[in-house]
C-alpha cells in the first residue's frame, strides 16, 4: 500500500489518471478534494477526490492508505461511530465493494455508480462523477420530495432479491455466488445493532427523560427474543446479497437518479435487513418533525411526514409487484418456482422487514451513531422523538398490533403521536 502515497499531490493524481488514459493526454484537469466540503462526501476511506476535465469529463477518485479514516471520524452526534469503531483495513473489503457495485449495476442498470478502474495494487478507485447529486440524509432535512425514491428502491429490491438468490439458479450456482461474495466485513454492524442497541442494553447514552421506557424495551423477554431471532436470520440466513447497511447516507439522488454507494459491508443475507435499515431512515426522519420547533411551518412538516408515509408504502408495493412478476414471468423455465409460494413470502417478508426497521431505527438514537435527524435537532427537542420511536419499537417488537399489509403499518407511524401525545410521557 505504500504506493499510494505518490498520489497525494494534484500532480501525480493527473498524471495517474492520463496513464490509465481515463482523460486524453491533452486535457487539462482540475483536481479537488471533496473531504474539503463536508456534505459532498461519506464513508471511511482516506482520500476522495473529484477530477473535471476540460473536455467535460469528470470522476470521482477514492484511495485508501494504511489506514482508516473512520479511526478519526466522528458520527453525527460529534463522536467516534459506534459501529465502526475497531474497523480494520482490508484489501478484501474494497473488491467486494466493487463486486456489488457491478453486480447490481448488470441486474438493475443505474443504481450504482459506474466503475472506470480499480488498481488494487495502490488502493484506488475511480468512478462515477456523483457530486451533483445529493445524500438522502440531508435531503430529507431539507423537506426535498423525490417522487420516484420508493418506486425506484423498491424496483432495485425485487430485482437483487429475484436475481441473487436460489429463486433465479440452481443450488450449486447459487453456493458459488455466496462464496464468490463472502466479506469478512459482513458481520461488522452485529455489535452495534444487536448487541449495543438502547433497547438491549444500557451500553450507550441517552437523556434520563426515556430511561423508564428504554428500561420496559430492555427487560421484555418478548422483545429480546424477537431481537435473538433477527440476530440469527442476519448472521446465518443467506438469502441474497444486501448491502447490510443501507441507510440514508448511503443514498445519493437527485430528482430523477438514485445512486446506491458504499457497499463495503455488503454480503449474503436477508433482505428484511436491507429493508429494515432503509425503512428506519425513514422512520426516524419522521418522527424527529415531532421534536422540531420553530423552524418550518407545521403545515410543511406535516406535508413531509405524509410524504415519507407515501415513500414507504411505494416501496413495499412496488417491491412487491414487481417481484411477484418477475416469479410469474419465470416459472416456467425455473423448477425452484414451482413450489414456491409468493404470497406466503411476501407476509413472511413483511414482518421481518419491520422487525429489523425497529431493531435499526432503534439503533440510531443513543449516543455513538445517533442519526442525523435527531442529532440536528438541540438536545431538549430530541426526547420527544426518541420517545415515540421507543414506543414504536414496543408497538412492532411485540407485534401489539396485527399488521399484515403495509397500509397497516403506515396507518400505526401515522397515529402513533395522537396515541401517545407529549405530555403522556
């Protein structure tokens, strides 16, 4: 890796890219470091950097050096983040994380970015030119609506989960795809969200105002068995390939485009996980216009929560109607289609999906790893919203409430606060 220093100055980073003749010879290029702007990057490699050239080509180019960044970086809440916190360098890592990025972009062209060239020698990448676009995390505090966002996400998960799982193969073909995919970074949010979550145990920090209800969380046997379940299904049940950790800030769009990044983590599992981590981001941005004062009209905030309740079910039922065709469209030429039962999957789905999206949303709102939606919010403000998603985590955990649409659970985020106003804590 010690290579990789000789691209530590502008110079040798045109004069790299002109080799590798990703820019004609005599274009000029202007290189700028995007972890000078903190918005326009995320994830824990040592540099990035994006490359224009005068002929209006752009990259984006990511080198990793002996070490790190996230042993210096901090989460949201100003701290070093929680689930990444004893992360290692490992070659194997970034050619996973090119592998997906490929793979999915051949199953679902466009939802990842393209990839011009990957010298593992050095620790480089160079891709797609996504600065134009946006992270969904900041979007959403922004009260930005993008239409399509469910749609196109749950087009992508019906075709990964189709496409990358036994369903659309033989056994055989399918045992080499999950060896081919094997990541010894799979396994590397188990901690944080098995283990150190506020509703396993009191390991992270939140404010004394939710200690009552974190504590009923914590001792329900109920609760902690369903989170025991979800553990094994996340470390043993090899579905498909999913990202593991595919939240907001792993999202980049724009009005038209959703960009899929960071798959480092990304191996073979449940895609309830993948739902369940996405879904949360949603969760959690909704529940934290609860706490927000002062800021944004009510009205606007409220117009936002019903959008992202849209958001949501768009997802499921496009995931679903897509998926189910895509089993119709194939069972005649696939025997494993024969005796498999869509719709009993797709219950089966459903709930697991919502378990995770508690475990995860549950996950993001202690100290070390709180999300950004409470974490822009002052500390006073935040409680509120942290109460309802503990209440909200009781409510699916224990399946309180029989949900077996997704127009069930839309309608429990909907009327969680009118149950359960602010002074009822």
């Amino acid at each position: 890796m010690a290579k990789a220093a000789l691209l530590k100055t502008n110079q040798a980073i045109i004069n790299y890219l002109k080799v590798h003749t990703l820019f004609p010879h005599d274009t000029e290029l202007i290189v700028e470091n995007l972890r000078d702007i903190k918005e326009s990057v995320e994830g824990f490699v040592n540099q990035i950097y994006r490359i224009r050239g005068s002929n209006g080509h752009s990259v984006v180019m990511k080198q990793v050096l002996n070490l790190p960044i996230s042993r210096e970086s901090t989460g949201d809440d100003g701290q070093p983040d929680a689930h990444l916190a004893d992360w290692s360098l490992d070659m194997g890592r970034m050619r996973n994380e090119i592998a997906v990025l490929i793979f999915w972009n051949q199953i679902c062209p466009d939802i990842c970015p393209d990839i011009y060239l990957f010298d593992e020698e050095n620790g480089i990448i160079v891709m797609e030119d996504l600065t134009d676009l946006s992270l969904l995390r900041y979007e959403f505090t922004r009260l930005h609506q993008f239409p399509l966002l469910g749609q196109q996400l749950g087009h992508f998960f019906a075709h990964n989960l189709f496409y990358s799982s036994s369903l659309n193969m033989t056994d055989y073909r399918h045992q080499k795809l999950v060896r081919f995919f094997e990541n010894p970074e799979y396994s590397a949010l188990d901690r944080f969200i098995f283990h150190e979550n506020a509703i396993v145990s009191f390991h992270r920090t939140m404010p004394n105002q939710t200690l009552s209800l974190r504590k009923t969380l914590i001792e329900d046997p109920h609760i902690q068995k369903e989170i025991l379940r979800l553990e094994d299904l996340f470390l043993n049940h090899k579905e498909c390939l999913i990202h593991t950790d595919l939240h907001a800030s792993n999202i980049m769009i724009n009005s038209y485009m959703t960009k899929i990044i960071d798959t480092e983590f990304a191996g073979f599992g449940p895609v309830s996980q993948d739902f369940g981590r996405l879904t949360a981001s949603f969760v959690l941005n909704y529940f934290s216009w609860f706490g927000e004062t002062g800021q944004n009209d009510n009205d606007e905030k409220q117009a936002y929560q019903e959008y992202l309740l849209k958001m949501i079910h768009d997802l499921y039922t496009t995931f679903a109607n897509v998926f189910t065709q895509l089993c119709n469209k194939h069972i005649a030429t696939n025997y494993n289609l024969h005796q498999f039962d869509v719709s009993a999957y797709l219950k089966k789905h459903l709930t697991d999906a919502l378990s995770f999206t508690a475990l995860n949303a549950s996950s993001r709102i202690a100290d070390r790893g709180l999300c950004h939606d409470l974490a822009r919010l002052p500390v006073s403000e935040r409680i509120y919203p942290q109460q309802l998603i503990l209440t909200f985590c009781k409510t699916i955990l224990t399946h309180e409430r029989a949900i077996d649409q997704i127009d069930d659970f839309v309608d429990v985020l909907r009327q969680l606060a009118s149950f359960y106003p602010r002074h009822y804590f």
